[in-house]
C-alpha cells in the first residue's frame, strides 16, 4: 500500500462523496436566484428536516460499507448478500415510517425552528413533496455503502453522478423554465431519488462479483449477527443525534437573528457540507481498505492505512482552505445574487478558511474507526464535542452574536478531531495488540 494506491482509490471516492451535498447545495443555489431571501430561507429549512430525518439514519450507508468491506476482504459471499439485505429491510421499514407520519414530523420541526411565516411556508411546500422520497433515499444509503464497501468505486461514482446531474438539470428546468418555484427544486430532487435507487438495484445485479441467493429468515434474523449490526448501528445513531443537536442549535439560533442571517447562515452551511464530504471521500478510503485489513488480518496493511489517513487529511485541509480563501466571492456567488445576504456570507466566510484545519483528523479517523467497526470511541468523542458546543454557543453569541455562533462550531470541529485522535491509541493496541503502535 503507497500514497498511489490509496490515492487511486481516495480520488474515485472523494469525487463520488462530493456529489451527496450538491442536492442540497443545488436546491440553495437554484432558489438563491428567486427575488427574495425567504425562498433560501424555505429551502435551508425543508433541507434541515431531512438531513436531520436522513442523517439519523446515516449509519446505515456507514455500517454498511463497513460490513461489505470486512465481507470482502475475508471474500465471503454469504456474509457480502447479508451485508446488504439486513439494512435494506431496516432502511425500507423506517422510510415507510417517515411517510406515515409525516404530518407530526412537519408540525414538531418547524415548532422547534420557529422560522417566520414566509420562510415556513415554503419549507412546508417542500417538505410535503420531498418526503415521498424517504423510502428511496435511505435504500439509496444502503446501496451506495455496500457498492463502496465491496470496492465498486466506479459503480458507486457513475451512480452519483447520473442522479445529480439528473437533480440539477430538473431542478433548472422547473425553476427557471415552468416557474416551479420550491416545489420545482422539491420534485427536482424526489425525482432524482427515485431514480437513484432504480439505477442502483440494477447496478448491483450487475455488478455484484458472486451470484445473488437470497438468505432465508432464520439466516437473515440471525441473533447474534443482528445483534453485532444493531449494536454498530446504535453507536453510529447516537453519534449523529449530537450531529443533528448541534446543526439544529445552529441553524435556529441563526434564524433567530434575521431572515438574511439565516440565509447566509445557510449558504456558508451548504459550502462547509461541501468541504466536509471532500474529506469524506478520503474517510470512506480508510474505511475501506481498514475494513479489508480486519477482514483478512492483515496488521501492516492497518498501520500503513493510518499513516496515509494522517498524511492525505492534512494536505486536503490544506488545498480546500486555499481554495477557498482565493475565491470566496465567486464561491458564495454561486449560491445566491442578492446584496445583503452576499455580504453577510462574506463577512462570516472567514470561519470556513479555518473550518478544514479543525476538520481534517476527526473526518478522515472516522472512517478508521467505522472501517474496524469500533464506533463506540465515534460516539463518545460526539458526545464531548457537543456539549462543549452548546456551552461556546450559550456564552459567545450574547457577546459575538453571529461571529459567537460560528465559534461555536469551530470549537466543535476541533473537539470532534481531538477527542477522536486521543482514542487513535486504544484502537491501534486492539487491532495490533501492541501499545502505542501506530
């Protein structure tokens, strides 16, 4: 394993990864064109819901690949089909559930926003659209993870980009052509769902490398391997709850401050998803061949794997924030043309030249330790992070107001990046049963 290898499967993944936030990021941008801030307010706030919906669930993409990976590495087929079937039962029973109860969701989250009227009018008509989709977009997590998981990188790649492409020509088309408005960037995006799943069930028929032979039950429901997935998945859970309690806390407290705060509050979010997936995509790396290394016991290949996480998380951290910072204004333009919220986006953008530094270990960890499936260091270091999250925000924006908010969340990232990084030890005496190696 060198820098080449890793790379030729980091660069597939990262460009993969990137184009999760661009459904978000194109819904922004598109209704950032509308002739008031209420539409990205609308928007930032329907998005919020089904990240938050999604993201809870987001360990299913995660815990799957995880899985597949190991499968793959110990080139098991029997335990390659249950990696994929046991979440997508789970991902099937949970989307059916967000639809039944929908009308409660819609209520509970915008009592807890409490958005002004014209920007909860159009977060409801784009959630009561969006929501159909749940269903499709939590299988959508299963597929991907396990395509990722069992080193199907082109797959999983051609996968994303067909849905997003499809999303942002849709989202054009009914927004600037029929005059769609929300429900034109909400269909847009259902749409894309949809057909991401049905591109992906075929996907994996074809290129699956073992013959498909459905599990009975008794196999499926086994006990101890349900117990083993539940328990991964419950850390992951609890892990993206303190995710969700901290953008909540963002995002309502922006709102809080203005329509226009809440609207640049939402482009510099939608430019950090961007930055963050980047990472991602190196995380799902490691996640990756960690998990083959577990599979197959293989210890120097784990060693070497953490050396290139550390090493590529850094110069990452280093290319985005110089990015960035070169072309902040053309960047933030992208995502809308009105004055007022530009010019507050570029009066707060100067936290995400710092944001990629504070990030970089945390993300590219997590997908060590998802790739070992010891996710309980995950949660706990989330949990740290968010209560000195809510403890920087509860002080600082009496004081900094807007600038408060933003380190908050700074302090965050490096929380989660620390925290992380002072298990990295336990983890590498467990899998190498050799204090401090590593």
């Amino acid at each position: 394993m060198n820098h080449r290898t890793y790379l030729t499967l980091a660069i597939p993944l990262t460009i993969s990864t990137m184009t999760t936030p661009l459904l978000g990021a194109v819904d922004t941008a598109v209704v950032g064109q509308l002739p008031a801030p209420a539409y990205i307010g609308g928007v930032a706030v329907g998005t919020l819901i089904f990240n938050t919906l999604y993201w809870v669930f987001g360990f299913l993409r995660v815990s799957t690949s995880a899985f597949a990976a190991q499968a793959n590495g110990a080139s098991d087929p029997d335990q390659g089909v249950l990696a994929l079937s046991r979440p997508f039962l789970l991902a099937v029973i949970v989307g059916l559930l967000f639809i039944l109860l929908q009308w409660p969701i819609e209520h509970a989250a915008l009592l807890v926003i409490s958005p002004d009227a014209d920007v909860s009018r159009f977060a409801v008509e784009y959630f009561r659209i969006r929501i159909w989709g749940a269903p499709f977009t939590l299988m959508n997590y299963v597929i991907l993870g396990w395509l990722m998981g069992m080193a199907k990188i082109k797959e999983s790649l051609c996968l994303q980009i067909l849905t997003n492409v499809l999303n942002m020509f849709l989202a054009i088309l009914f927004v600037h052509v029929f005059s769609f408005d929300v429900q034109g960037v909400a269909t847009a995006t259902l749409i894309a769902e949809v057909t991401a799943f049905i591109l992906g069930v075929f996907i994996i028929l074809k290129a699956s490398p073992f013959k498909w032979k459905m599990p009975s039950i008794q196999v499926l429901m086994d006990t101890n391997s349900m117990k083993r997935m539940f328990n991964v998945n419950k850390d992951l859970f609890i892990r993206t709850i303190c995710l969700l309690v901290v953008i909540n806390m963002f995002t309502a407290k922006g709102a809080s401050f203005g329509t226009e705060f809440l609207a640049a509050n939402a482009v510099l979010f939608q430019i950090h998803y961007i930055m963050a997936y980047f990472f991602d995509g190196f995380a799902n790396a490691s996640s990756i061949l960690v998990g083959k290394a577990v599979g197959s016991n293989d210890k120097e290949l784990y060693k070497k794997i953490l050396t290139l996480s550390r090493q590529w998380s850094v110069i990452t951290a280093v290319t985005i924030a110089s990015l960035y910072a070169l072309f902040q204004e053309q960047v933030i333009g992208l995502f809308t043309n009105l004055p007022d919220v530009i010019e507050l986006s570029l009066t707060y953008g100067v936290w995400l030249i710092i944001y990629p530094f504070v990030a970089c270990f945390g993300l590219v960890l997590y997908g060590v330790f998802t790739g070992a499936t010891e996710i309980a260091p995950v949660r706990n270091s989330m949990i740290y992070a968010m209560i000195v999250y809510i403890i920087i925000q509860i002080t600082a924006t009496p004081i900094w107001h807007n600038h408060g908010l933003w380190l908050a969340f700074i302090i965050y990232t490096i929380g989660r990046s620390g925290f992380l990084v002072m298990y990295t030890p336990q983890l590498n005496k467990k899998l190498l049963q050799l204090k401090g190696e590593g």
